[in-house]
C-alpha cells in the first residue's frame, strides 16, 4: 500500500486546455523565430551529458511469404541485419544529430557488444569514454525481427542487477567532473540497474547546485528516485505503473501527473502519449499537444527523441511551451520510420515549416475567441498591436507597413474588412481578393499574429473589445481621425501613424492592370 503523502490520485487535475485554433500558443510554436535559429544554429552545440542504461540494438530485416509447415509462424527470408546504439546511447545519438557536444556515461560488459557500441557511438562523435566496464553483466542487447517492415519479435539479452557500491562509485567519480559547464544532464532509465537511487540524488542534487537543468526518462514503480529533477518524461504505461492509476483512465493520469509533478518538486512533467502526441505539465497547467506523424509505423525510441530534443531546447535557454512543441514535432518525424530511429537538424526544420504552414490558418480568429488570446498575451507582458485595413491584392506597400507596425509591440493583429464593407468603401468593383482569401494571404505574413474580419463601417467594436496596446495608422491620417484614437488612450494605450510607402497602392495596381487590357475599373 502506498503511503498517504504519495498518492497521487490525490487531487483532481488542473484544467486541460486542448489544442484548437483558438488558442494558437497550443496550435504553433508561440514564437517561431528563436526555436528555427536555435536549430539552426545547431543549438549552438552545447555540451550534454547522458547517463544510464546503454545498449545495443540488433535488427534482422527481411521479407515473409509464407507460413511455416513446422508450425503456424511466419517464414522471415533474411536481407541483412544492422546494429545501432539503443537505450541511453540512443538519447545520445538523437542529441549529436541535433548538433549538440555529447557525452555517454554508463556501464557495459567486456564483450563484442561493447566493441560494437563503442565503434558505432565514436562514428557519431559521441564520447563514449565515462562508459564503465562492469564485470559482472554484460552489454544489454535487444535483437528485432523485422518482416515487411513490421516488427515480429524481440530478443532482450540482458542484466537488471543494480550497480554495486563500489561500482556507483566508479560512476560517479568519471561523470562529477563532468557536469560543470553542461547545458543539460539527461537520466536515461531502463531499469537495467545503472540509475540506482543513491546515484539519481548525487547526480540531480549536483547538476542543481551549477544551475544545470535535469531531464529524467524514468522507468519503474517508484518515481521519488527523480525528486528535484527539472523535468522526466514517463509515457502512460510508466505513469500508470508509478501511481497505479488505470493505463486507459485519461482523466485519472493527467491528475496523477500533476500530483506527482507537485509531490517531486519538478519544474514540469512531460507525459508521452505516442501516436496521440504528449501532455505538458507545469505551473501554469496542463497542455495536450496532439501528435504531428501523419502514420505510425514504430514507437520503438520516439521516448528517447522527446527527451532529446528537450534537452536540446532547454540547453540554449527555449521554455517549457516551445521546447515540448519542438519535441512533439520530433516524435511525429521518428515514429514513422521503421526501427530506432533518429532526429536531425534538417529534420526539424521541415517539421517546422510544414507545421508553420499548416497553422496560417489557426490566426483567423472570431473576435471572442480572439479577446480571449490578447489578454493572456497582455498577461505575459507582451503589447498588442492592432491596425486594420481591407489588404486587397496584398502588395510591397501593405507588407511594409504590417512590419513597421509589428515592430510597436510583440503580437501584432489585423482587422480585415469584409467584402461587404470593403464594397462600402470602394465601389462595387472591390474586392478583388474575396474575404476568405485575403485573411489567408495576410495570415501567412510571419509578422501577423491574428486575423479577424469586421463588416461594421469602421473597427470600432474590434479595438474596444480587444483593447490593444497600441493602435497603428497610416501617416495619411491624423490623429484625430483615427477611429478609436480616444479610445485607447483613455486605457493608457498608444496611437502611431506609419508613414506609407509613396506610390504602392491597390488602386494604382487595378488601374494598370486594366490600362494593359484595355479595359476601366472603378
């Protein structure tokens, strides 16, 4: 029985805000810019450290036609068979992937295992040299039989025993002098033994006092050996196994977790639901990020992408929302493909942009939905900017003066007439571009935060619900012409008139346009 102050059924959850188009912090990364150049940039290639369960995963690909007459089992016809660091030394490998400094500690046996891992790990320029030879156990090998792509069968070659003392002392004397300097320490738990819980308190309470943040893939029924950690990353059946809520009581987990993450003093918790993406858990609340893979072909290492790319993230300063969105998206990449795979760079940066341009549409927003957005941005400190303005034909005058708009505040949104008002205004050759269309167009602007449509004469209704922090003209108004101009200064906000570019305008671009064919507009 567990005691009292441990069971993490304890409270109700904390409320769980599901990703919709409407809340756009959850839709897409919350700031897109720093996350591309931190990836870039190869997360400036700090250093990390990785301690745990090494070992070495065997595949047996090849092709089944037919059933065995021995007995009714599939006949796999050999193709090949290949070897790649798995457990540990896959965290590590998805961390040199995404450029960072790595470095391997754990424990091995003196065996051909270990000369295979050791080769593999030094051609992926990881340092293998904390990797202790352990006497007594030999190197974990997990072989898989793979058919037609499928997984068909798992061999585990391996030990559980913990470390002995003297062993954990071994340990910890090659990986201590180690961590100064780190950008992230990373736990990776198999349960095989190495991350015993003496080794896990030395190892967080160290990393804590340099300031050194650490991530903990955990395993087992007893999660306290990872109290004060900054952040582990169990998936369902883990969670369930700790805290002996039901595998499919979604509800019951999601409460468990935020008890939990109390309970240890972590920073957040990061739940792992496989092909349906993860949950986030932190001060603020709890998260769902849906998963981004299109098909799932093997969930084998999508455990040890999340957490590296964590790690990543947090080594070059990325918060929690982000960070997750990045790791997320990594999973979506390696779950499918066939085997343990691997995230890279270029990788990430495709899963970006796809995921970016899929989201243009999520800053089309109704005007409840939207006041509900700029008051939790306004709630972090960033101003709201808000300009209006019908965009038909979008143009270099338009898109210049959304830029120096965007540059009054932090999150810049635009109130796009509607094609009835935009007729009001023009005559009843205008729009060109339909209503749907151009909110599209203006939503893809990287220096758009949100769109939201208005058939009302002018966006008076808009800036009074939505009380912007700054409200942006064109030069060609004064002030006191501004809609709105009262307004907003009456709630302490700002009015700045953009000067125009000189000579861009829609109009002069129709009346061109029908000067070539010929032809007049309106």
């Amino acid at each position: 029985m567990r005691p009292p102050h441990h069971d993490w059924r304890s409270k109700p959850a904390e409320p769980l805000y599901e990703r919709t188009p409407d809340r756009r912090g959850l839709l897409m990364l919350r700031d897109p810019d720093p996350v591309l150049d931190a990836v870039r940039r190869r997360f400036d290639r700090r250093r990390v450290l990785v301690v745990g369960d090494v070992m070495l995963d065997r595949y047996i690909w090849g092709r089944v036609r037919r059933i065995s007459p021995e007995a009714p089992i599939p006949v796999l016809q050999l193709e090949r068979e290949t070897e790649v660091p798995g457990g540990a030394a896959n965290v590590a490998r998805n961390l040199a992937g995404l450029g960072m400094t790595v470095e391997l500690a754990g424990a091995t046996g003196d065996d051909s295992a270990r000369v295979s891992l050791l080769r593999a790990l030094t051609a992926e320029g990881i340092d293998p040299d904390a990797l202790l030879i352990v006497g007594d156990r030999g190197t974990t090998t997990k072989s898989r039989v793979i058919g037609n792509h499928q997984q068909m069968l798992r061999i585990d070659d391996e030990s559980t025993a913990s470390l002995s003392d003297g062993d954990q002392e071994r340990l910890l004397a090659a990986v201590i002098p180690r961590l100064r300097g780190l950008g992230a320490l990373v736990l990776s738990d198999y349960a095989k033994g190495v991350l015993t819980p003496v080794l896990c308190a030395e190892l967080i309470g160290r990393a804590k006092a340099l300031g050194i943040p650490v991530l903990v893939d955990p395993k087992g029924r007893d999660f306290r050996r990872y109290a004060g950690a900054t952040l582990i990353t169990p998936n369902r059946a883990e969670l369930a196994g700790a805290t002996g809520v039901a595998l499919d009581d979604h509800p019951g987990l999601l409460s468990a977790a935020v008890q939990m993450r109390a309970d240890l003093g972590l920073a957040a918790m990061v739940l792992t639901l496989s092909e349906q993406g993860l949950a986030l858990i932190d001060e603020t609340g709890t998260a769902l990020i849906p998963a981004m893979a299109k098909e799932v072909f093997d969930v084998s290492g999508a455990g040890d992408t999340v957490i590296a790319a964590f790690a990543a993230g947090l080594a070059v300063g990325l918060g929690f929302p982000d960070t997750a969105h990045l790791a997320n998206l990594a999973a979506g990449v390696v779950v499918g493909r066939v085997g343990t795979a691997v995230i890279g760079t270029d990788d990430l940066l495709a899963t970006i942009s796809t995921e970016q341009a899929l989201g243009q549409a999520a800053k089309v927003c109704d005007l409840a939905n939207l006041a509900d957005q700029v008051r939790r941005w306004q709630a972090t400190g960033e101003r709201v900017v808000f300009t209006n303005g019908c965009f038909d034909l979008l143009h270099v005058g338009h898109v210049t003066y959304l830029e120096r708009a965007r540059r009054q505040g932090q999150r810049l949104v635009v109130g796009l007439n509607t094609d009835r008002s935009v007729r009001e205004l023009k005559g009843p050759d205008r729009p060109v571009i339909s209503e749907d269309d151009r909110a599209r167009v203006v939503a893809a602007l990287a220096v758009v935060d949100a769109v939201v449509l208005f058939d009302e004469p002018t966006p008076l209704t808009l800036i009074e619900t939505l009380r912007p922090d700054v409200l942006v003209k064109g030069a060609d108004y004064r002030e006191d012409e501004v809609v709105g101009a009262r307004q907003i200064r009456a709630w302490g906000g700002q009015v700045v008139l953009i000067p125009l570019v000189p000579e861009r305008s829609t109009t002069a671009i129709i009346r061109r346009l029908g000067a070539d064919d010929g032809t007049s507009r309106g």
